[in-house]
C-alpha cells in the first residue's frame, strides 16, 4: 500500500489518500480515516511526550487536519499532565463540569521520517485489522454453509481452499478417506466454524460431517429448501455409507422418492459428490419402534422391544437376517442407532427364545426362594410380567387378585412374604457394610445398598470420606450407577451439610 504523509500534506489531499486505501483494500473511508487519525496522534505523542492524551482529528469534507492536548476534569487529581481540578477548571470556563475534556489546540507537527514511517506502521495495521474484522463479519453468518473454492495449497493432508479474496482451511481428519485433492481442483465443503484469530479469521471446512451431506441434499431437492420435507437425522460412515431420515409435512409427497428423484438422478448427485458412499434414505417416524425397523433398511425384523428408561432398543430377526441386519463390521446397525438415537440390539429368534427361557427360569427360581412357594406359582408370576421381588411386594392387591387363581389371601401374603424378604436382604446388606466398618451416619444417608457396598469396597466409610468426593471420583467408584450427576452433586452436598453447622 503505497501511502505518503508529510507536514505539506494538503487538506484534500489526505482525503483523496484516504479515499484510495478504501477502494484497494475494499474497506469503509471512515475507518481508513480514523486510522489516518491515530497514526497522526502517534507522531504527535512523539513530538510532545507520551504523557500528554494527544487526540487528532481529520475534517470529513474539508480534510483539514487539527491537533488537541486532551485534559479531563476530575474531582481529585491523580495525574496532573492528563487531569484538571473542577476548582481551576472554572477559572478557565465556567460551564465545565466534572466529566467534561478541556481541548488545547496544538501548532501543526512535521512529521518527520521516523514518525511517518510510524505512521505508515499503525495506519498499514488498522487497515488490515479493519479487513479482518470486514472478512469475519461476512463468513460468521456463513457457518453451516455450503462454499465452493479452489485448492490453493496441500500440506500434510490438510488443504487451503481459497474463494475469492479469502482462504479456509480442510483438515485432513475433515477429508473424506481415500479421496486426493492437487493444486487447482474445485472443492466444495461445509463451513462448520468461523474464529476470530490475532492473524485473521479463521475458516473451518468439513466433508466428513453429517450436516455437509444434508445441505447437499437440500440442494438437490427442490422440496427440501420450500419445507415439504424435512431432514430429521443424518448418520455417516464417510466414504462407505449414510443413512438419512426425511419426513413429509404434505401427505401426498412421498419424502423417499422425491430424494431419489427421476432414475436416483437426486441421490446420485449426491452419491458423486460424497466419492461414491452408498446412501439409504429412510422414513422417519415418531415412534421409535417404526423407525428403528425403517433404519435397519432391507433386512427383515421380526419383533421390537423397547427399554424407554436406558433408551435401549431389542430388536429379534429370523436368523437367516442376523448379518444382513448387523451389517459389514457392524456397520448397518451402528448407523441406524446413530439415526434413531438409542442402542439397539440384534438378537436372532432362536437366541431370543433361548434367552426367554433361561430369564423365566431364573426369575421362577429367585420367586420360588425369596417367597417360600411352589413353581406353578412362581411361574405365573412371570407368566403375568413380574420381574422382580420389588414388583411383588408393592403391586396393588386389587391388580394381583386379577392373576388366575388368585383370592385375596394369597395375593396378601405373597405380597408380606416379599416385603419381608425385603427387609431382611436390606438389613443382610447393612450388617456387611458395619461389618467393613462403615459409619452408620453414611448408611443413613439414603444411598442404596448396592452403592454403599462398591463405596465400602474403596474404603470410603464415614460421612467426611464420601463428603470428600468429587461427581467426577464417585464415578470413577461406581461407573455403572443409575444417579443422574444431579442426584450425586445433592448426595454429596447432603453429606457436607455438617461442615457449615
């Protein structure tokens, strides 16, 4: 940036300066001239001492230039260079106030070789802080974007792509794999993130994440960018395989075809841009059970059941779809649980049906133990749905009297007998954990058995020992433990209350 400033420079000519800097650097002329300002108050800081609060000011149309010692008025004057007393102030003028700046107008400077280099130096920077804050404010709003650019540079995997005057970066774990890009190729990528750095703003580009796949499609389907679909979920195993979701808002669009498009023309182009990755595009439901067997695409589900409090998803296929359900290196049914947002597992029918047994024998075995009664019975309790000793003893009598067989005494003392049982494996419980040596005060607490014992196990024993831990430690204890981080925060906040007494 060619740019020359001396004491003969004249008033219109520093606008017509200013006026070139903006048009080059394509920047606003006031904050050209603002920098045209601050260079001018460094060389008049310079010339008077840094110690002064130099202000200069350039005329927006005259271009005259005009150079001020700033002082403030205060009440208390801790710097008698910068500030004034009110009391001397009204001496001077008896309109000022405290607040108000007293402007001693200064004789003009010669800059000077070394102060206009100076100058050149801060007025250089302000306009490239100005371009950067120009570059930044256009691509913040683009993040979530699709652009279109050229590979200007590859270096260790990663690749500059520049579109017009600026660059993004391609992070090579952001490439689709197997896929080679050379100086000069066109490029399209999704801006997943925008930073405003010291050097600049820096732009971030994906190829390998869902949402570039998805503006893809919105691209391709004319329904998608109007709203009649709607891309609920995307999964991707980049370079391989996808799966997306879409639903309709209008009953007589069909989501699938319409993403497929004439001949797969919609998807293909699609399919092309990803380098080949195979595509399932699936029909989202609101139930979890339909969308689950949409997800697993081709392969033929049998029966589905589902565990809302883990998120958890059985789904039992005819044994002759375990691989086809299961997918190359569980591929298929790790995206379509990425797709649902639970855990789905596969099981065949004929290992459904063995895992069956085996629970029902277990659970008439635990009934016929814990409440001292013959098999028939055990079994139908299972038989009906009872899953544990817990169900039996708090059941509502009115519901247990419902089971075949059944009469209002045998329901009421299945259901003592297994409140005793209870009773009796909670205090077995507490006796090993006094055993350890545990603090009765801990026990008290109102932590479960189960949780106590793993925390005896550690050597965590009195209130302070497990007022002591962290959310993080306690998890570390008991990795498999049910508590929300809420519950163990209050559990632990319980426990110090002694502390603040």
């Amino acid at each position: 940036m060619a740019l020359a400033l001396s004491s003969n420079t004249g008033n219109t000519e520093i606008l017509q300066i200013a006026d070139a800097v903006a048009r080059e650097k394509g920047i606003g002329r006031e904050q050209v001239i603002e920098a045209l300002e601050n260079a001018i108050q460094v060389a008049g800081r310079r010339k008077y001492g840094h110690e002064h609060n130099i202000r200069a000011e350039i005329d927006r149309k005259s271009g005259e230039i005009k150079l001020f010692r700033i002082i403030d008025v205060v009440e208390t004057v801790e710097n008698e260079i910068t500030q004034i007393s009110l009391e001397e102030a009204l001496r001077k003028d008896k309109t000022l106030e405290i607040g108000a700046e007293i402007r001693d107008r200064l004789p003009p400077i010669d800059i000077g070789r070394i102060s206009a280099q100076t100058a050149k130096q801060v007025i250089v920077q302000k306009v490239r802080d100005a371009e950067r804050d120009k570059q930044y404010e256009e691509f913040k709003d683009r993040i979530h974007d699709i652009i279109s650019g050229t590979v200007k540079q590859v270096e260790y995997g990663n690749v500059v792509v520049e579109f017009g005057r600026t660059e993004a970066m391609l992070r090579r774990e952001e490439l689709i794999p197997r896929e080679v890009f050379r100086q000069g190729d066109r490029i399209r990528a999704y801006v997943y993130d925008v930073r405003r750095e010291k050097s600049g703003p820096q732009i971030f580009l994906s190829r390998t994440r869902p949402e570039f796949m998805a503006k893809l499609f919105a691209q391709e389907v004319p329904e998608i960018y109007d709203g009649i679909i709607e891309i609920k979920a995307v999964a991707r195993d980049p370079g391989s395989r996808a799966k997306i979701a879409v639903h309709s808002n209008d009953s007589n669009v069909n989501p699938v075809l319409s993403c497929v498009g004439v001949r797969g023309a919609r998807v293909q182009a699609v399919v092309a841009e990803l380098q080949g990755e195979k595509v399932d595009i699936i029909e989202w439901s609101a139930d979890p059970a339909t969308f689950v067997v949409n997800a697993l695409s081709s392969a033929e589900v049998s029966k589905v059941v589902l565990d809302e409090t883990r998120e958890r998803i059985e789904v039992v296929v005819p044994d002759d779809q375990l691989s086809l359900a299961i997918g190359r290196r569980g591929q298929n049914v790790k995206l379509a649980s990425q797709l649902v947002g639970w855990n789905i597992d596969i099981l065949t029918e004929d290992a459904e049906s063995s895992r069956r047994a085996e629970e029902f024998s277990s659970l008439s075995s635990i009934f016929i133990e814990a409440l001292n009664v013959e098999e028939v019975i055990a079994q139908l309790l299972v038989t009906e749905g009872f899953t544990s000793i817990e169900e039996v003893a708090y059941v509502p009598l009115e519901d247990m009297m419902q089971i075949e067989g059944f009469d209002e005494g045998l329901a009421d003392e299945l259901r003592k007998r297994a409140r005793e049982w209870l009773e009796n494996q909670k205090q077995d419980a507490q006796n090993q954990l006094l055993d350890l040596g545990m603090d009765e005060k801990l026990i008290g607490l109102g932590l479960p058995d189960e949780i106590l014992a793993q925390l005896g196990e550690r050597n965590i024993l009195s209130l302070d020992d497990f007022a002591d831990l962290s959310h993080d430690e306690f998890i570390e204890i008991v990795p498999d433990s049910y508590l929300s981080e809420d519950e163990i925060n209050s559990m632990i906040m319980k426990a110090r209350e002694h502390w603040f007494e």
